[in-house]
C-alpha cells in the first residue's frame, strides 16, 4: 500500500485552448518517470489546470484531500510549486498534517521524499523552498503588470521581441533567489 502514489498536477493559467496545457503534460511525464524509476504505482491523478497555486480551494486539490482521508496512498508532484504557492498552507499539510496521517509526499524535481527526508529538509528546506516559490511568483506579476503598463503608456511600436526581454530583464533585476 506504501507504493501507491496519486499524482497532482496543477497550472496557474491556461494555454488558451479547450485541450489540456503542455505543462500539465510535462508534469505528468515527469512524475510517471520517476514513479517507474522507484517502483511507485500511480492509482490516481488529480489535475488543477488553470487554478493559482495561491489559493487552496481548487477543486481537484480538494477531491485528492477527501480521498486522502479515506485511504492511505503518497502524493507525487514535479516540484513543491505546484503543490501550492502558499507557504503556510503549504506547511501547514508538509509538516502537520501529512505527517500525522502518515502520508508520504513527494516533490520529484526538488528531490524531496518524506520518507527518508530528516528534520533539516522538513523543517528548514521545505519551507524556505516554499517561501521561494510565493516571492518569485509575486515578482514575476510585479515584473509583468509594471512593463505591460509601460508598454501601453509610452509606446505602442514595441515587437512583441521586445516586450518578452524587457520582462525577462525585470524579473531577473528583482531576483537574487538562490536555489538549492
């Protein structure tokens, strides 16, 4: 029963089209890699397409926490992004409730398993990854609304080239994230 995972998939937005996002893909190419790898059966999948890490009342998020209270499987996602973007929500399940209930948790791209993780990565990693994942996000939209504004209000001949370098060079003037 400890080998059996669920996987969470979940983006902030949409591609724009009724089909599913190639992130979402991703994910789950990613996820179903690594379960192979470790001999994890995947049993279920829980997918948030469109819905802000911010924010926990996403519908699927929900569906996978009733299911989790009725039976006992891991949850897999690519990265601790993805679970969610609130640092204290998110801690509040990686380090309360998960572990009261038992619940394995697994962040693939973070190389994170609660297994085998000690005090040092739940405690301190964890959360400052998760603090990480809310303050790039706000910068990025910072970044994003500031140059769109100025684009719209000084000049109306950029290319779109250009527009995409100047929020490239905002978001990376506004980070000094160092990655673990």
């Amino acid at each position: 029963m400890r080998n059996t995972a669920c996987m969470y998939l979940r983006l902030s937005r949409e591609d724009g089209d009724s089909n599913e996002s190639n992130s979402i893909s991703n994910q789950r190419q990613i996820i179903k890699s690594y379960a192979k790898e470790k001999d994890i059966e995947l049993s279920y999948e829980y997918v948030d397409d469109g819905y802000s890490g911010s924010n926990f009342e996403r519908p699927n998020f929900k569906n996978m926490i009733d299911d989790l209270n009725k039976g006992k499987f891991s949850i897999m996602v690519k990265d601790l992004s993805r679970f969610g973007r609130d640092y204290i929500e998110s801690g509040k399940y990686l380090q309360k409730i998960f572990p009261e209930k038992g619940i394995r948790f697994i962040s693939v791209n973070d190389n994170y398993d609660s297994d085998n993780a000690d005090v040092s990565d739940t405690h301190l990693i964890l959360p400052i990854r998760n603090f990480i994942n809310v303050t790039k996000s706000q910068i990025l939209t910072r970044s994003i609304s500031f140059i769109f504004g100025w684009f719209l209000n000084k000049s109306k001949t950029h290319t779109l080239y250009s527009i995409w370098k100047l929020i490239l060079i905002s978001y990376f003037r506004h980070t000094s994230i160092v990655y673990f």
